[in-house]
C-alpha cells in the first residue's frame, strides 16, 4: 500500500485512472483502498472530489470494458489457459460463470463489490456474448455506486484512512450489499409514487 500512496502523491490522478483499470482487469491492486485513500486525500485538500469521482468511474469503466472485450474476443479456453497471469484460475472462471448463469446483468452491479468476482463478471459478460450497450449500463451503474460509494467512504474518514483499510476490504461485500438494497428501496418507492401520479 506505501508503493501506491507513492504513487498516488506523485502521479495524482493519472496514476489513480491507470492503477484501478489495471486492477479490475485483475491485476492485483487493491481497488477499495485505493478509492478510499484517494477519497483521504481530497478530504485533505489535495485533490477534487469531483474530479476523481470522474477518474475512478472511468478508470473502472476502462478496465470492465478491456475485461469485456477480451472475453468476447478471445473466449474462455484462452482466459482458462492463461488466465492465471491475471488471477483468473480456471477454478475462479467456474465459480464466476455458475454465479454468473444465476444471477445474469444483476451480476455485473453486484460483483464490484466482491472481490475475486469483480474481475470475472465482465470476462463473464464478454464469453456469453452480453449486447454490449446493455453490459455497458450495467457496468457503467456497478462502476457509478462502487466508486462513490468507497470515494465517500475515504472522504468522510480524512486522515484516519489508514486505520479502517483492513475493515474495509473485509466489508466490502456487505457495504455492496448494503448499497443495493438501499438503491432497490429507492427505486421502488419511486415506481410506487409514479404510479399513483398517473
């Protein structure tokens, strides 16, 4: 984590965009911290909020759409031949697939959350052959509420970032969780006021 914070003081915003592409592509870089220690950083004054809210999405959108095309592209006999290069084991592939068929798109959203699945969804998306402008919202929704989510939860810490990066990434499965069910509510009070307006 000291090498990334290198990174991160020396680089900025590049350097945020290029490590969290890489990251979701499954190199291993921790995508929570990393948000989150940015988020540190713009509650010192270092950076925008709104500009590295900007840089996370796209630096994630980058990396699920790198993830998706090669998934399309090459397919999975490659992905199972060498993906372990990238962490992708072919017992991972296996399990991401199986959660993939069960869950479907929803997947994508959710799987931001958890790691190891993060990486996968969008490999998973490319291989079944996911229309792109359908993968591309459900990916661009899981990138806006992951991003935000962990870039709020970095800000609001500031300068203690440091002490709850190993509580984070143990909850990121249940804050993703969280996130989805409070945007589920969300949505469906507003279906139900809608209706009652028409």
């Amino acid at each position: 984590m000291t090498e990334i914070m290198v990174y991160l003081t020396q680089y900025g915003y590049i350097a945020l965009f290029v490590l969290l592409a890489l990251g979701i592509v499954g190199i291993p870089v921790p995508d929570e911290t990393l948000i989150a220690t940015f988020g540190g950083m713009v509650a010192r004054g270092h950076f925008h909020f709104t500009v590295a809210l900007a840089v996370t999405f796209m630096g994630s959108m980058t990396g699920m759409m790198i993830s998706y095309t090669l998934g399309r592209v090459v397919g999975k006999p490659l992905l199972e031949r060498y993906g372990k290069w990238i962490r992708l084991t072919p017992e991972r592939l296996k399990s991401a697939e199986a959660w993939f068929k069960r869950h479907g798109t929803f997947s994508i959203v959710i799987g931001y959350f958890i790691p190891g699945l993060r990486h996968l969804s969008s490999y998973m998306a490319g291989i079944s052959k996911l229309p792109l402008g359908r993968y591309a919202a459900y990916a661009s929704l899981g990138a806006l509420l992951f991003c935000t989510t962990f870039l709020l939860i970095g800000h609001s810490v500031g300068y203690h970032w440091n002490e709850i990066a190993v509580m984070m990434e143990r909850s990121s499965i249940r804050i993703g969780i969280l996130v989805t069910v409070l945007l589920a509510l969300t949505l469906a009070v507003a279906g139900l006021i809608w209706r009652r307006k028409r």
